[in-house]
C-alpha cells in the first residue's frame, strides 16, 4: 500500500504543467541525438548540464532521464538504417536490424524496436519503484569491500556473456581496465600512464573510445569492401509495420528480453549493455520455429529482445545510483554531477530526504516511454527516407557528427584524433574477431573498483581479508568464483561457444 501511495505522490508531481514538458524536450531531444550518429547521450547530458543550473531540481533531472532513455529508442534506428549503433547498447541490434532493412523490412525492424522498448520501459519502471525501498535497506550495509566486490561480479558477468572465446573477452576486460587507469592517480594525485601528454591527464574520453571502437571501426570496415558492397541498402522498403506473423515471433522475445533486462540493469557498470548481448545470446539460444528466418540474416527477434533488454536495462540503471549512489554508467555519472548541481547527495538518503524528487523521477519515466511511442511509431516513414542516400554520401556526415560530439565534450581538438587513433584500433578489433563490448564495461568499472578496494584497505590497515570476512563481500566474491567455475567446465564451455556461433 505505501508504494502506491509514493507513486500517486510521484505522479502528482510529473503531471505538473512544468514537468511534462522537460520530460517532453527530454525525450525528443534523446530521440534526435539517438539518431545522430556520435552525439551521445553523454555528450549531450554533459553540454546541457550547465542549463540545468537555472532549473529545478526535479525538472532537471526529468530532462536528462528523458534524454537518456529516448537516445536508446533513437539509437536503435542508426543500428538498423544505417549499420552504426548511435548508442553502444545498440551494437547487437546491428547484427539482425541492418540486414532487415537491406531486405526492405527496415519498417518492421523499427516498430520492433519501438514496441518493445515501450513495453521494456514500462515494465522497467515498475521494476525500479518496487525495489526502490527494499534495496535501500541493504544500501546501508555496503561499504567499499562489497562495492569492489559487486563490481567484480560484473566483470565475471560480462566475460561470461561475451561472444567467442573467452580469453579475447578477458583481454578486452583488461585493455578496458588499462584505459581506466590513464589520467591522474585518486589518491596522490599524480599523472600515471599519460607518457607526458597533458591532454591525457584527464584521462581518456568515453565518447572517444566509443565512437571510435563502434563508430569509425564500423566506418573503415565499410570502405574496406568493394563499391557494390558498400551500399547500405539494396531494394525497396515494402511494408512499414510489422505483420501479425512478426508480432507472434516478437512477443515472446520481448517478454524474455525485458525479463533479462530488468535484472541485468541493476548491475553496475553497463548493465543495458550487458542485457542486450545477453538477450540476443538467449534468443539464438532458442529453437527456430519452421520458415523463420536464420539469426544473422534478418531475424526480427534479433531486434525486439535486444531492443527490449537495453530499455528495461536503461530503467532499472537508475536502482543503484539512487538507492546505492553509485552509478552503474557514465550518463549515471552525469546524472550524479547534476544531482550535486542541485545540492542532493545520491544514495539511500535521497528517498527519504527528497521523496517528491525519487518518486517524480521515477513516475516521469512512464510518461516520458509513453511520450517516446506515440513520437517514434509516426516518424517510421520519415526515418525510411535515410535509406535513399547513397554511402558515399552517408558516411562523411557520419564521420563528421562523431567528430563534432567528441569535440563539443571537452572543446579538444585532441580528442578529434584520439578517436580516429581509436577507430583503426577498432577495424583491427573487427579483423581479428573481437568484440568490443567488455572494454567499455572495463573501462567504466576500472577506476571505480580502483577507488573502492583502495578505500577498503586504507579502512582495513592495508588487510586484504576484509573481502573476505565482510559477509556481503564474500557471498559477492563466491558467486563469481562460482559463476566462472560453471564456465569453465568443459560441457557448459562448449555449449557457450555453439551459442555464439553465427548461423
């Protein structure tokens, strides 16, 4: 009953005049840059973020949650219509959306994607609103020890479910961590691993690697083929909405999807991005029903779990910046920079010292997917007309808007060629068959892990038994010493390895 209560509260106050129409310019905003290739979301949430010191609080973070979760709706459509995720939770999206539209069902693809992204949302809210309470209970127990801990799980996580061998997984893991650790030292402030450049003593940009690795890569593969494979797409676009034999096969990949999503979420560190490999792995992990057609080649439940699991995984993000105050991402990590704008301490306090904040927040995310569906399904047609333009046309505007997202975070030319440097890294990535996933997921945990095992043991007196005598760290600990013994085991081996066999 008290949940009800703080949702009528939180309805309350996003149905203000003010409110809706923040959640409105948030989500249309998170649609265009979705679309745009380069402009992230963490690129634009870092440039609005100074506009939102006239703001309320409320409003501003209802802005910048609706730019969040409706750059994962646009970033499907740049996945789908022109081979390039717009945001890195729609890599796998790539694999079935591109091939749909090439085979004129670019249409279908993008209502699936639509659909169950609203259905992801929804479900991903309510998910965020029942948990909210419980979870900040046990927010209170967690000390830097579990923190490196949970955090390690993640890890294991994402090894576990990244494509091909697992120990091209664990090297991306560890390259990711390596960049983590350029920039300057928490503790003693010194410079480390920035071979006396000064641009690098901040560190090495998200945008950078991400548009380069998933971006640029992309963009060299493509001008690595022939002419007439280059193309983007090859025929005419025939239907625009899905048929009822499209919907019967979505369905129940949506229903998985926002299921895997939804747990996922929670996890620190890329948990969207986590849940979307996760969901199509399951997904081709499922028997093909007669006359479907082959995963790889179009299939549209290659689209609608992904696309189900990143949204419902975007939603339930916010269950550890707000209850735990830590966030699993870098447009958490921003929202955190905007909560701090605000004077509001993340964390489990926030429910209790700010509940119109938490509980308006959360009732704005429903509204904002509703608003997300009703814009999108009509724009199918618009967005269609991108399939028209010839690549050599395509991708220099590609080129050209990574290049201006990249530049605009931080105003630094440099960044410009670190992400050109970044995209021949990520061609080469392609060649040799690695998926670039876990070095993102390494990249945004390794300085946060860093920070809290060398709390841990500045509190502990340098004793590194403390994860282990701490009973939420060790239980953490065991399940991913667990989780990578299952893997391990020869059978489960080499039935994750004919899972991620392209068909």
């Amino acid at each position: 009953m008290e949940l009800f209560n703080h949702l009528a509260m939180g309805f309350g106050v996003a149905f203000t005049f003010q409110n809706l129409i923040y959640a409105l310019i948030g989500c249309v905003l998170g649609t265009l840059i979705g679309v745009l290739p380069g402009v992230g979301p963490v690129a634009t949430i870092a440039m609005l973020l100074p506009a939102t010191y006239a703001l309320p609080p409320v409003a501003a973070l209802i802005m910048l949650a609706g730019i969040y979760y409706g750059a994962q709706y646009g970033g499907s459509t740049t996945a789908i219509l022109v081979n390039l995720p717009g945001e890195s939770s729609s890599v796998v999206t790539v694999i079935d959306g591109y091939q749909m539209a090439r085979k004129g069902r670019a249409g279908p693809a993008l209502a699936a994607a639509g659909l169950g992204s609203f259905f992801a949302g929804c479900v991903g809210t309510l998910v965020l609103a029942a948990f909210a309470l419980p979870l900040t209970e046990v927010a209170f127990k967690f000390g830097p020890a579990e923190y490196f801990s949970l955090m390690v799980l993640g890890m294991i996580g994402a090894v576990v479910l990244a494509s091909g061998s697992l120990l091209k997984a664990i090297s991306m893991i560890v390259l990711g961590l390596l960049l983590g650790l350029v920039g300057t030292d928490v503790n003693s402030g010194v410079a480390r691993y920035s071979f006396d450049i000064p641009e690098l003593t901040d560190g090495i940009n998200f945008i950078v690697i991400a548009m380069g690795v998933f971006g640029y890569g992309e963009i060299i593969q493509n001008l690595s083929h022939s002419e007439e494979k280059r193309e983007v797409f090859t025929g005419k676009v025939k239907n625009i909405y899905p048929t009822l034999q499209d919907l019967k096969l979505m369905a129940p990949a949506v229903l998985r999807g926002t299921t895997l999503g939804a747990c996922l979420g929670i996890l620190p560190g890329g948990g969207a991005l986590l849940a979307s490999f996760a969901a199509y792995t399951l997904e081709k992990k499922t028997k093909l029903k007669p006359g479907e057609v082959p995963f790889g080649q179009g299939n549209i439940r290659g689209v609608a779990a992904p696309e189900s699991a990143n949204n419902a995984g975007a939603q339930t993000s916010f269950i550890p910046l707000l209850t735990l105050g830590i966030p699993p991402n870098p447009v958490m990590a921003l929202m955190v920079g905007a909560m701090t704008i605000h004077n509001i301490q993340p964390g489990p306090q926030v429910m209790t010292s700010n509940p119109e904040l938490f509980w308006g927040l959360i009732a704005s995310m429903w509204l904002g997917n509703l608003m997300l569906i009703i814009l999108n399904l009509p724009l199918i047609g618009m967005w269609i007309k991108l399939l028209s333009v010839p690549y050599k046309w395509l991708f220099p505007s590609i080129v050209l808007f990574c290049a201006i997202g990249v530049y605009s975070t931080n105003n630094n030319t440099f960044d410009v060629w670190l992400v050109a440097l970044f995209g021949v890294i990520g061609y080469g990535f392609i060649k040799l068959g690695v998926e670039p996933a876990p070095l993102l997921l390494g990249y945004i945990l390794g300085p946060m892990m860093e920070e809290n095992l060398r709390r841990a043991l500045l509190l502990s007196r340098g004793d590194w038994a403390v994860l282990l005598t701490r009973p939420i760290s060790a239980g953490l600990l065991a399940a991913a010493a667990l989780l990578l013994i299952i893997v391990l085991l020869p059978a489960v081996k080499s039935k994750r390895e004919e899972a991620f066999v392209e068909d």
